[in-house]
C-alpha cells in the first residue's frame, strides 16, 4: 500500500531534466486519478507510470493532496487560458455565453468521467490547506465570464436588477447539474445540444423584458384594475337601490 504523504518532502529539484519528470508526474497523475478517482488513486502507480521512483516523486510533490491539486490546477490554466484569449474576441453576449458553456462541458467530459469527478469534487472541497487556493483557480477561471456579463449588462445586454456574481453562478450551477449527472450515471448527453438549451434558459432569465411584453404586462394590469373599479361600482350601486 502506497503512502500518501512523504515524512520529510525535499525542495523539488531544478534544470531542464526535472521539468521534464515534473511534467510526466503530472501528466501520469491526471491519467490516474481520471481512471481511478483520488481516493484509489496511489503514488507509488503514478510514480511507475512516470518511470520514476515513488521516493522521486515524493522531491517533487509533498503528498498526493497536492499532486492532485497541481493536476487541478493544470487544468483550470488550461481552460483559462483559452477563455482569456477567445471570449473577448467574440461578438455578443448570447455568443460569448453559449461557447463558455461548450467549452467547459468539452473540457470536463473530453477526459472521462474520472477527471471530471475529479475536478467537480476538489472544486468544494473545505481543506483549509487547499481551499483558498482552489478558490483563487476558480477566480481566474470564471474572471472572462464575468468580464462578459458586466460589459453586457453596460450595452443593455442583460438585467441590471440582478448581481451579477448571481447570474455567474447561475451558470456554472447549471452546468455543474449537467456534469454531476454525466458522472453518476455514466450516460454522456450531447454537448452542443446541451450548450444551446442551456443559453436559451439563461438567456431568457438574463435579458431585458422587450418593450412589447411590457406594454402587455401594463395593458393587462389596466385592464385588471378598470374591471375592479366597475366591480366595485356596480356593488355600491346594488347597495344603493
């Protein structure tokens, strides 16, 4: 059985050759723990899968905890990266929304289940080591998102009675049911179609009321209002004879 945790981590070492067994661990770590879980998970498979020692992987990394957040973290740059560099250059806020949605769902279903779980479950984990620093991954995460809605709700885009740190994670709440789903049941639904009834539904809670629902919901109120008004006139005529 594989300790989880070296008794006395070294300093990890430097060069070209030590990025390079860096990079294996990390890469061998996300394909164990896509395939096993965290918990099944242990260093000594990783290590092997690497071609290097457990003792080895231990210089690098101080517990299986913070291997799996760096393996975390990795994907959270990944996905983060390409929001920052994709989602200002695309025109409207229904657009930037629908392929926010696409991308997450691609990059938390494109690994299996395993890494999706993964990254669901170190997402709420309360370690007080971690947390903050899964809280900072996720920030940075989200920040084009909420670059988006903010510059959208300025156009006139979106609703401005509503926070948009709600409307945030209104969003990522909904994909979060979506993926949980996947994982519990195994059964993978149709991104595409998934990102574009999710935009819908958001959109939809998100926009502006038009001018011409407006004028119905007024119109509709008036004419409630002038029907109480004979109602109670009639009444008081009755009353009166």
């Amino acid at each position: 059985m594989s300790v989880t945790k070296a008794a006395t981590p070294r300093r990890a070492p430097r060069g070209e050759k030590s990025e390079r067994t860096q990079a294996s661990l990390l890469a061998a770590a996300r394909e164990v723990f896509a395939e096993r879980g965290f918990e099944r998970s242990t260093t000594s498979e990783i290590a092997q899968r690497a071609g290097v020692s457990e003792a080895t992987l231990f210089t690098y990394f101080e517990s299986k905890r913070r291997l799996c957040i760096d393996v975390v973290g990795r994907w959270y740059d990944e996905i983060s990266i390409e929001l920052e560099e994709q989602v200002p250059a695309i025109a409207g806020f229904e657009a930037r929304l629908r392929f926010v949605i696409q991308r997450h769902l691609t990059h938390l279903m494109g690994d299996g289940i395993g890494l999706c779980a993964l990254v669901l479950g170190e997402g709420r984990m309360v370690d007080a080591e971690f947390s903050g620093l899964i809280a900072e991954l996720k920030r940075r995460y989200t920040s084009s998102f909420m670059a988006a809605l903010s510059e959208a709700r300025e156009l006139g885009e979106v609703r401005g009675d509503v926070p948009l740190r709600l409307m945030r994670d209104m969003v990522y709440g909904s994909m979060e049911h979506v993926l949980w789903d996947y994982v519990t049941t195994g059964t993978k639904p149709s991104i595409a179609s998934t990102a574009s009834q999710l935009t819908a539904m958001l959109m939809a809670a998100f926009a502006l009321e038009a001018p011409p629902a407006r004028a119905a919901r007024r119109f509709q109120s008036d004419v409630l209002a002038a029907v109480r008004r004979l109602e109670r006139d009639a009444g008081s005529a009755e009353d009166a004879a």
